[in-house]
C-alpha cells in the first residue's frame, strides 16, 4: 500500500478505538447512551455536509432510495451505536473494543449463509470457535469491583454487532445501486433523525456535566469519528480494496484497551488480554490471512503445476 493509504489506515484505526474511550468520557460526565448515540451520529452529519454540498450527485434520488437508506440507517447506526453506548455502563472501554471486533465474525456466518459467496473451510470454522471463546473470556472476567457486569454488557455488544454485519451484508447485496458517500452520509443523517425523539424525549442531557474534556471527546466522537473517519475508510476500500482495509479491524481493539489503560486507569487483567489474542486470531482464521499465506505461489511458464490445497 502507498504511505497515503497506510496513514489513512492508521488515522481511521486510532479514531476508530479510540471512539470507546469517548464514549466512557461522556457517560461518566452525565450523557444518557441515548444521548451519545443521537449527538455522534448529528455531529457525523455536520462534519460530512460540506462534502455533501460538493457532491450532491452521488447522493439518492427518489423518496424509495432514501426510505431504503432509512432502514439501513437504523439497523446499522441508530441500533447499534445505541447498544454499545449502553452495554458501556456495564464494562470498560477496552472490553466494548474487543468485543467490538467480533462483527467480521457474524460477516463471515451470514455471507456463507445468505450470499453463499465463502464457504466456511476447517479453519474459517476454527476462526468462528477461537472469536466466539474470546467473547466467552470476556464475560468471565470480574469488574465487580467497578460496579461493570459483563454478563449483561458484552450479550448487548454482540447483538450491536450482528447487526453491524447484518447491515454489511445487505449493502453488498442490495445497495449496489447507491455510492459509497450517499451510503454514508445517508445513513448518519437520517440515523440522527430517527435518534433525536429518543434523545429529547427521555431527557438524555439533562444530567450532562459539560466541560472542556467532555466537550472534546463528544466534538471527535461525533465530527470525526462518526463522520469523517467513516468516509475516509469508504475511500480505503475504494484504493486498496475490502482484504487491506480488513486490518483497521485488528488495530482497533488494541487501541481502545491502550488507551482505556493510560487515560482511565482501567483494569487489564489477563482475561481481557487472552480474550483480545483470541478474537484476533479468530478474525485473521475466517478472513482467510493464513490461507493466503499457505496458497501456494503461481507456478512458472512451462513448470509443473502444484496440487491445490482444497
């Protein structure tokens, strides 16, 4: 890849992880989840409306486009960033950014099911068991001691990320028809719509304590985070295709145990680092990096070519 495409790589992966943290910031200062899922996702629409003025021709035409984008926008925004701000009142942000890193493994399960473009090999089936155990790892561990229980919050995460995948998987397969911006900018925009009832009608900010970290950590959550990252790893895929751009998916979930470590002192015990080492490996099994590894390399004009492996 260019240095351009591993520093967009490396931006997207950073803001991405360090998203939980944000989260943690403004629920410890106040803001009902409710209120973090409406504010990302509005903010994520401010921050894209300069490049939706610039090109308004990649956005929907037609009320049938955006009612399609509409249910997207709630299955894949408004649900999940609903969800995982919720479950982060019962675990620390390092363990919603592992237990983040599980939706490539419900992709892999309802691509081979619905798509039936992959099918699940030995090993993609090893990948399933050695993810799906670290989220096990995850809820064993014990945050009593932090007023956390992730009994209750990692089951929740996982819900947001089935959908997450739910979402990927019926993008590729009946949203072929929308540009990559009209998908994002759509989905955000119309995913705060849908928020800002619930937001406002259960008072989600009347609690808040707003001051200058707070303020911040809502300013990149939001802008940044729910906006500008999510074009810029749109343009990822676009330049270096969905295999490379897979990696943003192992760096987030180091990032966010890091940072929840140095900035809000959270525990990191080993059944958090054995879970983290578990989903990876899992991820890199059913995203085929060790098949890639052991394919055998194109044989020479003239030579003998080598049996196939499957």
């Amino acid at each position: 890849m260019s240095l351009r495409a591993w520093s967009l790589l490396g931006a997207v992966a950073g803001v991405w992880g360090a998203s939980f943290l944000f989260i943690r910031v403004l629920l410890n200062h106040g803001v009902a989840p409710e209120g973090v899922a409406f504010a990302r996702t509005a903010l994520g629409a401010l921050g894209l409306m300069p490049l939706a003025a610039a090109r308004c021709a990649d956005l929907p035409r037609g009320w049938r486009a955006w009612a399609k984008l509409g249910l997207l926008a709630g299955l894949n925004f408004a649900l999940p960033w609903s969800l995982i701000a919720y479950a982060q009142q019962f675990v620390t942000s390092g363990m919603a950014a592992i237990g983040n890193a599980s939706m490539p493994l419900w992709t892999a399960l309802l691509a081979a099911a619905v798509l039936r473009v992959e099918r699940l090999n030995g090993l993609r089936v090893l990948g399933l068991g050695f993810g799906f155990g670290g989220v096990v790892l995850l809820m064993a561990d014990d945050l009593s001691h932090l007023g956390g229980d992730p009994l209750r919050g990692v089951p929740i995460i996982l819900v947001a990320t089935l959908m997450y995948a739910t979402s990927a998987v019926a993008i590729r397969r009946w949203y072929a028809d929308i540009s990559p911006f009209g998908l994002t900018f759509g989905q955000v925009g119309l995913a705060s719509l849908l928020l800002a009832p619930l937001a406002f009608g259960t008072g989600a900010f009347r609690t808040a304590d707003w001051d200058a970290g707070s303020l911040a950590s809502l300013g990149v959550l939001g802008i940044v985070g729910s906006g500008v990252a999510v074009f810029g790893y749109m343009s990822l895929l676009r330049e270096v295709g969905p295999v490379r751009a897979s990696v943003v998916t192992y760096l987030i979930p180091p990032t966010g145990v890091l940072l929840g470590w140095a900035v809000l002192d959270e525990p990191v015990g080993p059944h958090v680092l054995l879970a983290l080492v578990c989903i990876a490996l899992g991820v890199a099994l059913v995203q085929g990096v060790f098949e890639r590894w052991l394919r055998p390399a194109t044989p020479a004009a003239g030579s003998t070519p080598a049996e196939p492996l499957c």
